[in-house]
C-alpha cells in the first residue's frame, strides 16, 4: 500500500509470495485477484500519488476532518470548547 514506485510494489509483492505462498496459496491467490489485481490502482501509493488529492488519503470525510483537527491541536487531552 505505501510502495511509492511501481518496482518498490513489484518487488515487496514478491517478497510477500515468498514469505506467505507456500503456507496460504488459496489466501495469497485472493488477496491478489480479489483487491491487488484489480484495485492497486486506487490503493497502492505509487498509483494514487499520480492524481491530485490534496493529501486527503482516508477513506471517510469524518476520519479526514479529524485527523486535521488533531494535527492542529498541541496536547491531545485539550478541550476545545474552553480555549
């Protein structure tokens, strides 16, 4: 998923078949033709930064809206509604 090149992709791919085909052929075959195969586009690093996102990777607009709102807060038990 954070493969910032398509060879870093391709080579971490390969490595994770070496470490797991062996063992769980029938999982790696799903993970693959299920979601890699069919979705890298949309969920690997090195395809989704060739498009304009503004740095908005998250999959809901809340969990968006929260991470900024926490980026912008210095101590993490602060109430915002007294400041």
């Amino acid at each position: 998923m954070r493969s910032p090149t398509r060879e870093m992709f391709a080579a971490r791919l390969l490595k994770f078949e070496e470490a797991y085909l062996t063992d769980y052929i029938e999982e790696v075959g799903y993970i693959k033709t299920t979601w890699l195969d069919p979705y890298k586009e949309k969920l690997v690093k090195a395809w989704v930064d060739q498009h304009l996102h503004f740095d908005n990777v998250v999959t809901s607009r809340v969990e968006g809206i929260h991470g900024l709102l926490k980026s912008h807060l210095e101590v993490s038990t602060l109430d915002f509604l007294k400041t």
